[in-house]
C-alpha cells in the first residue's frame, strides 16, 4: 500500500493490518505486529532462505542494536547502534542513503516515516526530520528542557510526531509538529501537585520520579485516544519507597489522552508505589476482541509482571476483571497495602519454584512477585528481567491470540542494591513463547526457548498462521501460530533484539529482520550489524553460527588455574592481583578466587579463614553436589570434582556472594 493510501486508512482506524508495507514500528498504529500477507506460508516455509544480508555498518560488532526497520514503499528505513539512519532497497538490499547525525553511538528502537519525512533522535535531546528519498535533512530541533530524548522509538500519526524519554529523572512524552517540530504539547509521567495524581508523591519526589515513557505508545483514531505507558519509579531509589510516600502516579501506568492536545482521559496503574523496578513499559497492544458474546474495543497491556492487563480503551475498566488482593506490607518501605491482579493470572509463574525455570538460586531469602524488602535480599519471580520486558508483542488477527516472548529470570531486591536489583550469578536465564487468549485472559500455548526473549526479541504474525521471533544466539525462528511448533530457522550471524518485519514488493512477498545484538539480559549477546531480507527461493546462505550468550547469568572474572592457589576458594573474601583479600565481604565477588578453573578429578578445598567472623557455606547449585557448612571460622571442605563442566555455588549467610569452579 502506497504510503498515502495508509495514512489515509490509519486515519479511520487502529487496527487495520498491515499489507504491502510495514509502515511503522508495531507495523500499525495499534501495535499489532501483524500482516495480512499470506504468500510466505505453512506450505512453502521450507524454501524460505535469504535473498540479501547488508553489513550496514561494515562489520561494526558493538553497541545496543534495538532497531526494529519499517518498510515504506519497498524501501526499509534502519537505525543502528552507531548512530545513522539508513534507508535500503527491499529487494536489492542497495542503501539508498545514509545519514549520521554526528552524535556517536546510541541504544535506537525505530524510525518514523510519514509526511514525505523519516524522523529519529539522537543524544543530546535532539530530534531530527529527513527527506524520505534523499537523507537531506528537513529540520533539527533540540529539546534542553526535556532531557533523555535519544532512544525511543518515535511514532507518526496525522501531521504529528510522538516521542518519548528515558533514563531521566522526570519522564515526559511530547507531541511535535511533524512539518517542523514545533511543541505541540507534553504529558510529564512524575505529576506534579495540582493535576491529576499529584497528590500520589511524598513532597517533591515527583521531580525525580523518573516515570519515564521509553516505549513507543498506540493510538486510535475513531477515539482520538493516545495511549502511553511510564516506567519506573527512580525517586531516591527503584528499590527504597522509604522516601516517597504515595502510588507515585503515572509510574508503572499506562495513560490514554488525547491525540491531538495530550488531555488526561483516563489510566490504569499495574504496580503501586514500585520499589521492584516492575514497571509494564511494553507498546500498548490495540485489539477488537469478542469478551463474553460482545464485541470489546481492548488495550493490551503489561509484560515485567508477567500479567496481562485487558483494559476497555474507551475508558480503561477491566474487561476481564481486576482484583485488588492484600500483599506483604513493610511499613519502612511506605508500601501499598494490595497491588492489582488480573483474573486468569500470569503467562509466566509469579513465585519461585522448586523445580523448572523458575527455580531460585539457593540460600535467597524468597518471596512471590511484590515481596517486600528492606536490608536483606529478597528473591521473588519473576523479576524485574521478565515475565516479559520491552520486547514487541503480537496480536493476531486471524488467531485472535496474543503473543510474547519470555524471560524466566528471578531478582533479589533489598536496599543494599545499587540499580534495579540483584539477578543472582548463576541464575538461568531461559525463556519461551507465550500465547494467551485476550477474551478470557487463558494461555492457550507455551514453547520453551533456551534463552530468554524479553528484551526487545519482538513477534510478527501473518495471516498463514505463522509467527517468527529472533533468539539471542542468532537463530531466527519460524513457528506454527496455533501451537508454537518450530516449522523454519535460519543464522543471522548475531543476536536478533528487534522485530522481524513483512513487506510485499510487486507481488512478491518479503520478511527483514535486524540482527545486531543488545546487552540485556546477556552481556555476551554476539553483536553485529546485518540487515538481512527474505523470500520464498532465496539462496543467500546463512553466516556461521556466533559464540551463543551464556545459558546462565555468568562469572566475568578471569579465570584462575588452581594450581596457582593450592586448589583452595577463601570464602567471602576479594581475590585481586593473585592476592586474597583481607576483610570479610558479601559482596557478589567475594569469593576468591570467583573462577577457578581445574582439571578432572581435582579436589578443592573451600575455606572459612579463622579471620572471618561469621559461619559460611558453598553450597553448589543446581546440580546438587555438595551443600558444604555452615562452616565456622577456621574450618573448610573438600570436594573433588570428577567430571567436567561448570559448577556455581554460593555462601548461605550472604548469598549475594558467589562463585565458579571450571572443571575440564
């Protein structure tokens, strides 16, 4: 569909799917991720393969790639990690331009394009209009007065631009002019006393409330309706509520206004007075679903918590129903007294378990999801990793289901955590794919994965029934849409952090998908920069497969060859420059050394030096080979290590701390 025939169409609607072109980030304005083109389908998936890969920028292998690209007219506009915009012939995969703002490297999440112009961002609170066919720029405009305009996906609609912020201390969501980016209005997430839920903030804290809306919002136009999603809390910290009192409205709350002025219309809060860093900032999914016999004009909403919020996005009641149910309480922490839970429950277990992906690292204090904390870690599930995160989420028309990628990653929160809580060494960090039914709020399916697919892993549904996800490793998976069966994959030659896309040229239909990789929640996610395109008969071969991220969230110290300390861990104690430290510690490295790499049939020794003033454990997880102490100061244990592999274990009176034995 020509761009102008589309934003005509967007103009009546939210939900028409997309067709000939993949317009905009969340293919249309209700965030769908789905496409009408069916060409590519169960029959002939087999044959799908490659017909160009573009290393756009000519092998770069860093950096956080979370650009999903849209397709207008056959052509795919792209941001990379390293700053440009590109805009690539779908069909050759030829760049047809190139722009670089100058600025360096940044985290980017999606172009706009409407009104003859591609629209993007870049640090230094910059937002910039180029000429859709050229690359020359049309305008730049710098927002001091808005800080963290950088990375957030931005959103055309109706002569109108919409862009967020992040990573700031007061989060707004701004509407410019897209003929030359006048300030049309702004919407701050932090309210302020005096408006609506400014009464929910202890003193000022509003002024560093953070509530920052760094995803993408939906919009409906036969409602007028915007609606956007605000993140956490960062008011003295995401883990201490001590200092501001209140639910600290609009964080963790996804907000309709309206469209054209940015008027409050109506809101729905998920987490109250957040200190887990639970925040539900996913694109809000627009769908009309069928509840109970009667057509529901719905907003999907939710995804850390690991719940779907199913709202009426006329005016945001429950459409299957929300409950308010009491929770654990720490009166230091000013905690709310319930938080809501939707009937049907989570798509991913919300308290730890014994056995499965949710397992908890051992010796953790735990507790379910909104456990509270004060001094002493507290591990609860899902954590602040998943559920599911800030990845792109699907809603299929045909199926009538929704789907998300998952992350099965528990978090210690406590006071002693410096960012968002603790995610435990050692932990696994698997995931899966999910699909739930919006009418009843019910998961129809579940297909585990190997690693988590939360973070920016987005989903693209088709009218054949078939779905695809890129996984961290590479692999970009084609799956049944009825049953999450594995039908295709195909290596990328890097981790997949964005969304595949469809597109049709003269026809012919196409799939494109950006592998460049992203630091969360793998720091080891191979990176890349290739740009790849798809048809059915493409003959492009895949690239070698890359080094995976670890399957566990791992040890990054250097690795220490036994020999060198007498085959012993000190436990509880620094190990740096070959020397072990001298005071005790609970630090998360406070084992020394923390990697210890020795041969098949070693025996180690873990030692409670007679210095240390409190008992301390190894106990090894989650392979259960030993559970070593409490040991009392002075006191140690042997364990000789008979077959190879990697073995984590961790102290039981300050768990934080914990370490690696390598056996080969």
């Amino acid at each position: 569909m020509p761009l102008a025939a589309f934003a005509a169409s967007a103009a009546d609607s939210c939900c028409i799917a997309a067709t000939t072109d993949f317009p905009k980030v969340g293919g249309n304005l209700g965030n769908q991720n789905y496409s009408s083109l069916a060409k590519i389908n169960k029959a002939n998936i087999s044959q799908l393969g490659a017909i160009w890969v573009n290393s756009l920028e000519g092998g770069a292998k860093s950096g956080n790639a979370q650009s999903t690209a849209v397709a207008v007219n056959g052509v795919l506009f792209i941001e990379t990690a390293q700053g440009r915009i590109h805009a690539v012939d779908g069909v050759t995969g030829q760049v047809k331009w190139s722009y670089n703002p100058g600025r360096g490297g940044q985290t980017r999440r999606g172009v706009a394009v409407g009104d003859g112009k591609v629209y993007t961002s870049t640090t230094g609170n910059y937002v910039i209009a180029l000429d859709q066919e050229t690359g020359a720029k049309v305008w730049e405009r710098q927002y001091n007065q808005y800080p963290g305009i950088a990375k957030v996906g931005i959103v055309y609609y109706d002569h109108m631009i919409y862009v967020g912020t992040s990573d700031t201390d007061r989060g707004v969501g701004l509407a410019l002019q897209a003929s030359n980016g006048d300030e049309a209005w702004h919407f701050y997430g932090p309210a302020a006393p005096g408006t609506i839920g400014g009464d929910t903030w202890e003193g000022d804290t509003y002024l560093k409330g953070g509530a920052t809306p760094w995803i993408h919002p939906a919009i409906d136009p036969e409602l007028n309706t915007l609606y956007w999603t605000f993140g956490n809390v960062r008011a003295g910290s995401s883990q201490n509520g001590s200092t501001r009192g209140g639910d600290n409205l609009f964080a963790n709350s996804i907000v309709a206004m309206d469209a054209k002025t940015g008027v409050y219309k109506w809101h729905f809060q998920s987490v109250h007075h957040d200190h887990w860093d639970m925040d539900n900032v996913m694109a809000p999914v627009l769908a009309n679903i069928t509840v109970k016999g009667q057509p529901k004009k719905a907003v999907v909403y939710g995804s850390k918590t690991g719940m779907y919020y199913i709202l009426d996005r006329t005016n945001g009641t429950p459409l299957i129903g929300i409950d308010e149910k009491p929770v654990p309480v720490d009166p230091r922490q000013k905690s709310s007294p319930t938080q809501p839970f939707p009937r049907g429950g989570g798509f991913v277990p919300t308290c730890p378990t014994a056995e499965g992906p949710a397992r908890a690292v051992p010796n953790f204090k735990t507790g379910c999801i909104f456990a509270d904390h004060w001094d002493e870690p507290v591990l609860s599930f899902p954590g602040q990793g998943g559920g599911s995160d800030w990845n792109h989420q699907s809603f299929s028309q045909t199926t009538k289901l929704m789907y998300t990628g998952v992350g099965y990653i528990g978090s210690a929160h406590s006071l002693t955590e410096a960012s968002n809580g603790l995610r435990p060494l050692g932990t696994p960090m698997s995931g899966g794919v999910v699909a739930v039914d919006p009418s009843t709020n019910t998961v129809v399916w579940r297909k585990d994965l190997p690693w988590s697919v939360a973070h920016g892993n987005g989903i693209l549904t088709t009218a054949s029934n078939l779905m695809f996800i890129g996984q961290p490793d590479g692999n970009l998976l084609g799956m049944d849409a009825l049953n999450g069966r594995e039908l295709w994959r195909f290596q990328t030659g890097a981790s997949i952090n964005a969304s595949p896309i469809t597109y049709e040229v003269n026809g012919e239909q196409y799939m494109a998908v950006f592998a460049g990789g992203s630091g969360l929640p793998f720091s080891d996610a191979p990176r890349g920069d290739y740009l790849w395109a798809f048809k059915i008969g493409g003959k492009v071969a895949p690239l070698p497969a890359p080094i995976p991220p670890a399957l566990r969230r791992d040890i990054t110290a250097t690795a220490v060859e036994g020999s060198v300390v007498n085959n012993t861990v000190v436990l509880n104690r620094s190990y740096s420059g070959g020397a072990v430290g001298t005071v005790e510690q609970d630090t998360v490295n406070a084992m020394a050394p923390q990697h210890l790499r020795v041969p098949v049939g070693t025996t180690v020794t873990f030692l409670n030096p007679a210095t240390n003033a409190k008992n301390h454990c190894a106990t090894q997880f989650f392979e259960g080979l030993f559970n070593a102490g409490p040991l009392a100061p002075g006191q140690s244990f042997a364990y000789t290590f008979t077959k190879a592999g990697e073995y984590f274990y961790n102290d039981c009176t300050s768990p934080r701390a914990t370490g690696k034995v390598v056996v080969y």
